[in-house]
DNA sequence: CTTGGGTCCTGTGCGC
DNA sequence: TGCGCACAGGACCCAA
C-alpha cells in the first residue's frame, strides 16, 4: 500500500480540491470493500462540505460540516485520482460528458461543486472507507489501537526503546506494527532498518537502548525525505494530480536485490529474504 | 498477552 | 504467443 509518505501526499493533493469544498455528489459503484461501505454513504456524503482533511498513519479523514468524518484507507492497491474542472461546460448542457467513462476499478466517486471529480480506485480491493461521527472517529475501530504518528511528538527515544522492550519478534515485524509506531509499511521498514544498519532479523528486544533510540531520528528522516519527494510511485500507485513521486530513486535497499551495498566502505550485496510473507531487503554485511 | 500464519482480491511480470 | 506461478505498498483474524 501507499504508507504514510503516500498516504500523506495524497492528501495534499486532495487539499486544494476538496478542503472547504462541498461535495455535489457523491455516487458509489462498489459497495463491498475490505468491508461493505456504511449504509447510505452516499446520501450521507451527497451536499456535505469537507471542512477538514486531516490525515491519521495511513489513514486519510475528512471531517464534514455535518458532524460525520470520512474515514478512508487506501490498502495495498487504492488510489485516489483528481480530475480538474477544465473543460467541464465546454458546451452548455454537457456536464455529463466533462469526465469520462469511469474506470473498472473506480468505486467511489465525489463530483465536487465546480466540477472537479474525486475518484477512489482500487484494484485489489483491501482498501476501506467508514463513516461516523466525528467524535467517534479517533476511537474508531480502525484507529484505536494505532500507535504514535512517527513524526509527532509523542514518538520519542524513550518511547521506542520502551516499546521494544522484551519484545522477542524481529524487528522488522516490530516496526510493521502498527501499535509501536503508526504509518510504516515494508518498504519504510527496509530503507530505515538500512539506515540504522540493523538486521530486520534481530530480536527487538535485543536491540540496545541506544541502537532503538538511534533509530527515531532515522525513522523521521526517511519519511520527511519521502514525503518531500512526493512519495513513492511503484506499480500503481501515482500522487493524486496523476504525478509521480519520486522517493523509489532513493531507494537504498528495496528492489534492489543483488546490487552492492551503498553503505560508504560496506562492499556487501543486498539480499531479499521473506519474513512472515513480506521481502525484507537488506546488507548482511553492515546492517547487524 | 504475544507471535506466526493464512487470508482477502486483482494485476503484472517472469520463466518455460 | 500462451500459461502458470510468484509476488505486490496492508492488516485482520485466529490458533498456538
């Protein structure tokens, strides 16, 4: 999926379009997500002005003048494409015909006052949307159990080291968990574990204090760096303008199977192992 | 409680 | 060109 770079440039790209915008009117085409879309959705979201988008790890929340917020998860595949209001009325009484056709995979759709169209498309399907009233949305189901926003205050040295404390997972699982820190994905994962020149094999909880609070900064540095760079456009996944990120450049490990480490003096290959279904990437040889 | 594995779904790219 | 399989950014659910 989109992590939190991802998710978060996403939501930028959304701002201009949708933050304090009204929905015209909102249609949806699929209603069986990871789960089935809240009754009425569409009606509830049809007229409704985004007052607010915030986003939550990789969650992006839309709250509403109406006292409900939009609870939206991209999943592995989700998208969300922007289609500007150029060429709306190129000729009076053809609204209808501004846009084109919508896609197989375009389940949701939000046509915006002023003509521009928010589509969510995902292929796959894991991606969620719910949607409840805004005081209830921190406590959400989804939400809950998520740990600190990895660029918050909240995430801290003492914090981490704390949180992996006794813990006998790797810590590459430790960090895909998303009750310790919140936004990370696999490809995060790899590239700060790269940094940190830790194995994503090593237990977390043997992992020094120092070493665990070392890898905060780390941790921050990555996703600022990411999300600069737009985020990641791999396979599928493109900004909401349809613009690539570009952060896959940087990649210091992920895909990068069988290239020479790029750690200065390292001279190790990169290698893929898969723990618990996911590719790890990373250099025996320097991260320990 | 923690941890590991299977699962949902579709598309793509690779080797044969 | 066609076919089957491995793999893909997530996270829930259940068994041990």
């Amino acid at each position: 999926m989109p992590e939190l770079p991802e998710v978060e440039t996403v939501r930028r790209g959304l701002l201009p379009v949708m933050e304090g915008a009204r929905i015209a009117k909102a249609h949806v085409r699929r209603p069986d997500l990871r789960w089935p879309l809240p009754e009425g959705m569409a009606e509830r979201l049809s007229g409704a002005r985004v007052v607010r988008l915030r986003r939550r790890s990789k969650y992006i929340l839309a709250d509403l003048d109406r006292g409900e917020t939009l609870i939206i998860h991209l999943g592995m595949s989700g998208r969300i494409l922007i289609a500007g209001a150029d060429g709306v009325e190129t000729r009076p009484g053809t609204f209808h015909h501004a846009h084109p056709a919508p896609g197989r995979h375009d389940h949701v759709i939000f046509d915006m006052e002023g003509g521009a169209r928010v589509t969510f498309n995902d292929a796959r399907r894991f991606g969620a949307m719910d949607l409840v009233a805004t005081q209830a949305a921190e406590g959400h189901r989804m939400l809950v159990h998520l740990g600190p926003e990895p660029l918050g205050n909240a995430f801290h040295e003492n914090y981490l080291a704390a949180a992996l404390r006794g813990r006998k997972t790797p810590i590459k699982a430790a960090l895909l968990d998303q009750r310790v820190v919140a936004g990370l994905g696999n490809i995060y994962v790899c590239e700060v574990l790269h940094r940190a020149r830790i194995s994503p094999m090593r237990q977390a909880g043997r992992i020094s204090s120092a070493r665990a609070a070392g890898m905060v900064p780390v941790i921050r540095t990555v996703l600022e760096e990411a999300i600069a760079a737009g985020g990641s456009s791999l396979r599928d996944y493109r900004q909401a303008d349809g613009e690539l990120g570009y952060f896959q450049h940087s990649f210091r490990v992920y895909g990068r199977e069988g290239e020479r480490c790029v750690t200065p003096d390292c001279g190790g290959a990169v290698q893929r192992r898969v723990q618990s279904g996911r590719s790890s990437f990373y250099c025996a040889t320097c991260q320990r």
